[in-house]
C-alpha cells in the first residue's frame, strides 16, 4: 500500500502554493459543514425520545449515503482523511436516529 506523503510535485509538474492553500482550506470547512450537518440530528434524537418520533427515512439514507462514503475515503490507495472522518458522525447519528424512532 502506498503512503501519501503530502509532498506536492515540482519543476514543470509543480502545484500552485496558493491553490494548495485554497484546497485544504476547503477541505477543513466542507469537513466541519458535514460535520454539522449530522450533529443536526441531536434535535430528531431528543423529538424520538420526548414522543414526537420523526420519519426514519431520511436518516437511514443519511446513514448509508455515510457508509459509502466512509469506504470510498478507505478504499483509497491513500486513505481520504477529510472523507472518513467528516463522513463517520453521519453513520454514528444516522442509525442513532433511526433507532431512536422505534425506541422511545
């Protein structure tokens, strides 16, 4: 298995400093807005808990949409990082949720 080593090309092949500092800027802010995104359950969590259960659907989706995400960031040849770890909240909160509705 290979190693991504984070060392970017050089001479002719070379990356734009700028444009790499752009791309992991937006890789750590579309890392916290998916974040966010699945924590947004915690309310559906606590409505299924307090008797209000909320439809199943979309966080079963949500779910799985996650876990397919999670394994294309770890089939990689080198692991997508940014993927996993904004992607495994997802799967945590999602089945929670899901749960939770049948459960309260």
């Amino acid at each position: 298995m290979r190693i991504d080593t984070s060392k970017y090309p050089e001479g002719k092949d070379a990356v734009d400093p700028k444009k790499v500092k752009r791309l992991k800027l937006l890789s750590k802010l579309a890392t916290i807005m998916c974040i966010s995104m699945y924590i947004s359950y915690i309310p559906q969590i606590i409505a299924n808990f307090s008797g209000h259960p909320v439809s199943p659907l979309q966080p079963l989706v949500a779910a799985i949409n996650a876990s397919l995400w999670v394994g294309y960031g770890w089939s990689k040849t080198y692991k997508d990082w940014p993927v996993i770890i904004s992607n495994l909240p997802g799967i945590v909160f999602g089945i929670v949720t899901v749960v939770t509705v049948y459960i309260h």
